[in-house]
C-alpha cells in the first residue's frame, strides 16, 4: 500500500438485516433526507416573517408536499439515469428500468422530477408554484448531505486516484491506489455547505422574492458539482466525454441547472403578497 493511504473504513452498507430483508444505509438517508427537508419546510412555512406576506404552502399541507417531492426525486432520479448514464444498457433490457433496487439514480434527473412534483402541488394547492420551489430548494441540501454521506458508506462513486494526498483512500472496489473521497467533498460542499449558505439567505429575507432561493440553489448546487468532478472518477460506461479529459457528464448536466437558476435570481421580481 503506498505511503499516503487511509484503508476504507470497514462499514456494512446493510443498516438492518430483518430475515429477507435488508434495510440499507442508502435507503435510510433517502429517509431521512425527506424527512429532514419536511421537519425543516415546516418551520420555514410556519414562520411569517420569512416571507414577508407572500402566499407559499401551509405547515398543514406538507404532507402532501413531501409526498410529491419523494415521488419526482424517485422516478425523475431513475428516468434521469436511463436516460443519461446508460441508455443503451436499459434499451436492450427495458425490463432493467424497473429494478430500482440494483441502484442507479441521478440526481439531475431527481431535481427536474422533485421539481415538477412541486410544481404540481402547488397548482392543485393554489399557491405560486416558484414558492414551493423555493422552500424546496431551501430543504434540498439536507438529502443531498445523507445522500453523498450513504455513497461513502457503499463505497461507490469514488474520486480519481491520489497517490500522494494524505488523505486518500483504498476503496474495497476502487483498485489498490489511494482516491480522493469525492462523495465526502460533495456531501460538504453540495450539503452542508450550500444548506448553511441558503439558511443566510432565507434569515435574510430570501424567501421574500418569488424564485431567488430556487435559483441560488441551482447555481450553487451547479458550481459545487463541477468543481467536485474534477476529483471525481467519472462513470465507467460513460467516461470523459467528447474526447476530452476531464469533462464528465456531471458537469454537463450542471450547466443548465446553473443557468436555471441565474435566470430566476436575475428575475429582480419583488415580493408578491397573497
């Protein structure tokens, strides 16, 4: 083993084994992160000061609101994954699209599924869609966090190799050479960082204008990703795209989720009152 290397630290990615079946540390941080972003949306809806009048969705009826977002985080991050990782795989096994428990999801995919799931609760709830995004947005990185947290714990979706950093890591599948821990890179970076960063912006006065939460949300979330792909190993089907070295399909699905978001900043729309 080189002289720079942490061995993978020896975690079961089954949390719970209950006869058949196994309840996995990944599926426990989706939970979580639901029910987190729902425990925090909550206190967000039921503050009246944050939003300055504005009409946005009750405390009562994030029920609802949480059940539309785990349905589009579900199928949008799994139709986001056929579609863009690995077409070809699930065009010769339709049938593959289905067994979401052998894992495969995108997160890009999941955001545009979390976010038409918002949009039409609110229509059917009469608040302005954007509100719901932006209390969406301000929740999101909490999943993001437990999510990149559970892809250590599987030891998936490592970094590209680090022989000589000092904190590199042998993944049990990563080959001998130390990686960098990307997913601890993004689970700080997409996560905690981008949650504190939204909270300022929300004790602000964030949620006050239609759109500006979503939208930082969306250019921040974009800047972290690709600036963690370049430490991280891009996936084996896809590799390095167009021929070059080091742009990854992360990164290209970024650049819109960045613009998005630019544009609902850019907006400058005031406060809308109920």
């Amino acid at each position: 083993m080189p002289v720079f290397a942490i061995p993978f630290p020896v975690i079961d990615p089954v949390a719970l084994q209950l006869g058949p079946l196994s309840i996995k540390w990944y599926g426990l941080a989706y939970v979580a992160g639901l029910l987190g972003g729902w425990w925090y949306a909550r206190r967000l809806a039921a503050t009246e000061q944050l939003w300055g009048g504005r009409a946005r969705p009750s405390p009562d009826s994030l029920d609802d609101f949480l059940l539309f977002a785990a349905l589009g985080v579900v199928i949008g991050g799994r139709l986001g994954f056929v579609l863009f990782y690995n077409l070809p795989e699930y065009l010769a096994n339709p049938l593959e699209i289905f067994a979401v428990w052998k894992g495969g999801m995108s997160f890009h995919g999941g955001l545009v599924g979390a976010a038409a799931g918002l949009w039409v609760f609110a229509i059917r709830r009469g608040y302005p869609p954007l509100s719901a995004l932006d209390l969406g947005a301000a929740v999101a990185p909490i999943g993001l966090f437990l999510g990149r947290i559970a892809n250590f714990v599987n030891g998936e979706l490592w970094g590209r190799p680090a022989p000589d950093l000092p904190w590199g890591i042998v993944f049990p599948h990563g080959g001998p050479v130390p990686r960098h821990p990307s997913q601890l890179y993004e689970a700080f970076s997409e996560g905690l960082l981008l949650l504190v960063l939204l909270m300022i912006v929300v004790k602000m006065g964030g949620l006050r204008r239609l759109g500006l939460v979503a939208g930082l949300f969306g250019m921040g979330y974009g800047i972290a990703r690709t600036t963690c792909e370049f430490f991280r190993e891009p996936d084996p089907q896809l590799g390095f795209l167009f021929g070059t070295s080091w742009l990854t399909m992360g990164m290209l699905l970024s650049v819109p989720l960045f613009l998005a978001g630019l544009f609902l900043v850019l907006r400058r729309k005031g406060p809308a009152r109920a």
